[in-house]
C-alpha cells in the first residue's frame, strides 16, 4: 500500500486550501458585482422617476400618461390602452 510522505500530504492539503481559496475569492467576487449591478440600476430607476415627476401635467398628459401612472411604469408592466 502506497501512503503519503508528509511532504506529499502538505502539499496535498495545500493544493486543496489554495483551491478553496480561491473559490471563496471568486464568490465574493461575483456578490460585489451583484451588489454594484443592482444598487446601479436602483439608483437609474431613481433618476428615471425623478425626470417622470420634473415633467409638467400638460407634458404627461402630451404622452398619454398620469402620475398615477408611474409605479406601473417603473415596474414595466404599463400598458396604455
């Protein structure tokens, strides 16, 4: 039966806490972007609504849209009829 010299074994477990290392910086990787992607597109939908509210009532109804209007529009699920 072959066994594993302590050198092997070290360099074995090494192997496999280098790895899990990695992996670890990978997934913290990919939740930064994940928090920055969404904080970036709340803070575009913000903006988008603030431009809604700026415009005037003879504008929005020039569009065919009230403020009562906006949630809907900011969910995407506006349907003008």
């Amino acid at each position: 039966m072959h066994s594993l010299s302590s050198t092997e074994a070290f360099t074995s477990r090494h192997k496999g806490l280098a790895f899990a290392k990695a992996t670890a910086v990978a997934w913290l990787g990919a939740q930064f972007n994940r928090f920055t992607a969404t904080r970036a597109a709340r803070r575009r939908a913000a903006r988008n609504l603030e431009t809604l509210y700026l415009l005037s009532d003879y504008e929005l109804r020039d569009m065919g849209i009230s403020r009562s209007d906006f949630p809907a529009i900011m969910a995407g699920t506006y349907r003008r009829f």
